[in-house]
C-alpha cells in the first residue's frame, strides 16, 4: 500500500514537470529567425531536429551532405538553422536561404493569417501600383491604394501597410490592398470622433468625393456632407470651382445626426462674412458698377462683391417704359452703373437704382417762370409725362400743355409724341414747393402773348374818359392791338 501510494506521488511529480517543461516550448517561429538546434536522427529524407517545441523540426538531408553523399552531422550534433516554413504539421528549417524565399513565405504567411505586411509602392502600372513586399512583386489596384481618390504620383516610392487579399500557387499574382487595412483603422476612429465632435467646431479633413449635391470630406472616421449652399457665399457655386479630391479643407460642424448617420458640414462658415465688407464699402447713396447675374419678375440681381447681391427693382428700370419683365431693359451678365438705394441688415437686402449718365450732366441751374429746361422723359402716364430734370428734380409736363388731343388712350398718345428716354427742351411754367410745372415753347409762347393783348385792352379802357363811343370805337381798340 505504501509503495502504490510512492509510486503514485513519483507520477504526479514527473507529469508536473514535464507540464512545465512544456510551458516552455516554443508554438512557432516567424520566417527568417535563427534558431539553436540538436539533431535527435538522420534518415533518407530529413534530419530530424529538436528545436524546442512540442513538434518536431525537419532540416532536409541534402543540406548536411558532403560531395560523396555522407552525412557531415550526427545524431547529438548542434546546428544554428533557419525557419523557413511549415508542412504537414512539422516545422520547415535550412542551413542557408535566400531572401526571396524567406519573403515569399511571410507573404504567404500574411496572406493566411490576414496580418499586415510593409510594401514600397515602386511604380504606377496599368490598373494599379507595382509594390515591392521585400524581393516579392505585388500589384495594388487603384481602387485598393488608399481611401479617397489622389494622384497617383503622391504614392510612388513610399513605403505603407498592406493586408494580402490574393496570393496565387508559388506566390505568383499577389494582390494587396491598403484600402482594407485603413478601413479597420477608420472604423476604430469613429467611435472615439463621435465622442468629443460638436456641433460648432472647426475641424480640418480630406476630401473624399465630389457630387452634384455637394462635397463629403473625411474628418478621421466619419464623412460629412458640405452641401452645395455651404460651399461659399458666391451663389450658385459648384463643388469642383471649390476643391477636389484629396484635398484638406477647414470646415464647420453644423449638425450631427446619430439617427442617420450623418454630419453636416459647411466650408463658407470659416470664411469671412462679404456682407460687412459690402455695407462698409457702398454706404446708401454710393455708386457701384455691378454685373447682372440673374433676373427675376421683379428685378435684376446684380453682384456688388463676390458673395453680395442688390436687387434692381423692376420698376427702376426702362427708362421711365412701361415693362412687364426686367428682361425687357437688361440681361444677364450686362455691367450697370448703380447707386445703393437703401440696406436692410435685418433680412440682408441693398436696394440699387441703375444711374443714368445722360441724367447726371443735366445742369438746369436756378429755375424760375419762365426759364428754358432740357430734361429726360422719365416716365408717362394717363394725365401727362414726368420729365427728369436733374439728378434731384423731376417736373410735370400735364396732358393739358400738349397739342395731344382728347379721348383715346392718352398715355399711348403722350409716349408717341414724348418717347421714354428720349431728350426734349420745355419751360418752367410754375414751381409750388418742390413741384414743378412744366409746358412746351409753343404753350409758353401763346400764353404770353395773350396776356400781353390783355394788358394793352386793359390800359387802354382805363385811359379813356368817354363812357362810349360807339362800335367804331371797339373797332378802334382792336385796330390798335398787334395780332
């Protein structure tokens, strides 16, 4: 009983030990590392090896012949040998290898155990990038160089890591990707992105692709959307006028949605404001040459800087014409000389009235009864025309001071006889306050001379003591007046 029980003791103490001897052993070995062997036996084919691991090395026997065929090592003899692979479970070992051979085994080791592996991108090739993996010829796609679309150039003669998506018999056709290996990567940046963005924050991020609804930019991890409204304060800009793949652009995080997964982005937040620039440089009452950059029914848009726009209503355009659309009077692209009407800073709008050269050398001077003026013919309606007598006064020529006669329209009479725009001579008839009646020579002509007859009669009767004298005497009073 005694000596079960020893026996027992001397079991459990031989397998502890050769438990932690086990502990040990090596599980496997990288490509290329040395390693300090005892050879245990020789045979036809290998020397078998213990190189300290639970499973046996195998060094092929023509390694350690000589030129007659005799083995140069013997069982207990020490090698320092080179792992090269493994087969059938066993360890692959050499006394000497070439480099090609070695690398050609870490691809295929890359390849089945999907780790990364360093590549020189040597050259540009059809379809793709020649990579050199050590002595090994690979090919990298296009689409598989990286995440976003770049110059080809860039890459050429820098070393990355590759993930081996395709590895041929013999190590023949390899195919690597660096797409895969820097999606895993993004994908471990997107939770820790997620965490500290804000909406408000100014970042700096790559852009990955242009559409027509506007620009995705890669900020490590999540792509954002600039949408077209947020490229810039120049209306109507498209994406490529802005950036184009590959780019860093700063942009502003306008709004995060986890929901959807998506990031909003815009470029024209971190650019300055032009409105303020524009309301500092053009005051109301300053002038501008402004180019039409789109009409609408109501007006004529026209740039004043870069990212600012006026309005030209439609009824300060024509030249006093009646018109019922702006396209009438102007075009797109056309260059107008233009004074600020009014700014609204509140709904972000400057009113602009185009300026007329031929208005701005009118000189009336002093106007008075009487005086000779030369004007513009501004505007017509039902009762007579407006006639624009200098850059403030305008006056009145009534319907009733023209030969234009009654009934019928009289607004398209008047426009026959006085074209808008046209350049016409008149006289002041009367000035109450700020407005001014105006007539034509002729009027003023027959106005006068009547009153001058009238006063002549009237002097005349005055004068004269008789109560009558008859009809001769009227005919005498007549006869005296010069007709």
């Amino acid at each position: 009983m005694a000596q079960q029980t020893n026996h027992s003791a001397a079991t459990a103490a031989f397998a502890a030990m050769l438990d932690t001897q086990t502990v040990a052993y090596r599980k496997g070995f990288n490509p290329g590392e040395r390693v300090s062997a005892r050879v245990l036996a020789l045979n036809d084919v290998y020397a078998i090896l213990d190189v300290q691991a639970k499973n046996e090395g195998l060094l092929p026997i023509a390694e350690v012949l000589n030129e007659a065929g005799e083995p140069t090592v013997r069982p207990g003899d020490s090698l320092n040998v080179i792992f090269t692979s493994m087969q059938s479970g066993a360890f692959m070992f050499a006394l000497r290898v070439s480099g090609t051979l070695l690398m050609d085994q870490t691809v295929g080791r890359a390849f089945e155990s999907g780790m990364p592996i360093e590549g020189l991108v040597k050259s540009e090739v059809n379809g793709g990038y020649e990579v050199m993996v050590g002595a090994t010829r690979a090919f990298c796609p296009y689409s598989q160089i990286d995440l976003h679309k770049t110059e080809g150039a860039v890459y050429i003669g820098q070393k990355f890591g590759f993930v081996v998506s395709e590895y041929g018999e013999e190590g023949h056709n390899v195919v690597l990707s660096r797409r895969a290996l820097l999606e895993k990567e993004r994908e471990a940046q997107r939770d820790t992105l997620l965490a500290e963005l804000h909406e408000g924050d100014v970042r700096k991020g790559v852009v990955s692709r242009l559409t027509d609804f506007g620009i995705f930019v890669d900020l490590g991890g999540i792509d954002g959307l600039i949408p077209l409204r947020e490229l810039s304060w120049v209306r109507d800009t498209k994406p490529e006028n802005v950036a184009k793949a590959g780019d860093i652009v700063e942009v502003q995080v306008r709004e995060i949605d986890l929901e959807r997964n998506r990031v909003s982005l815009s470029l024209r937040a971190t650019q300055r404001d032009p409105w303020q620039d524009a309301v500092e440089r053009y005051p109301v009452g300053s002038t501008l040459t402004g180019k039409v950059t789109h009409i609408e029914p109501f007006g004529a848009f026209v740039t004043i800087i870069p990212g600012v726009e006026g309005l030209v209503p439609i009824s300060k355009l024509g030249s006093g014409r009646r018109i019922v659309s702006a396209r009438e009077a102007v075009s797109e692209g056309q260059e107008l000389l233009l004074q600020v009407e009014t700014i609204d800073p509140e709904r972000r709008r400057i009113g602009l009235k185009p300026i007329d050269v031929r208005v701005q050398a009118l000189k009336p001077g002093e106007l008075a009864p009487g005086s000779e003026v030369e004007g513009i013919v501004e505007g017509i309606k039902d009762f007579g025309v407006f006639v624009r007598l200098s850059e403030e006064k305008t006056g009145l020529l009534h319907i009733g001071e023209t030969d234009i006669p009654k009934g019928g329209a009289p607004a398209a009479r008047l426009e026959r006889m006085f074209a808008p725009g046209s350049s016409v001579k008149l006289i002041v008839k009367s000035i109450e306050g700020v407005r001014i009646s105006l007539t034509t020579p002729a009027k003023w002509q027959a106005r006068t001379s009547g009153e001058g007859q009238e006063a002549e009669v009237s002097a005349f009767l005055a004068s004269s003591k008789a109560p009558s004298k008859g009809l001769g005497s009227l005919g005498d009073v007549f006869g005296s007046l010069k007709m």
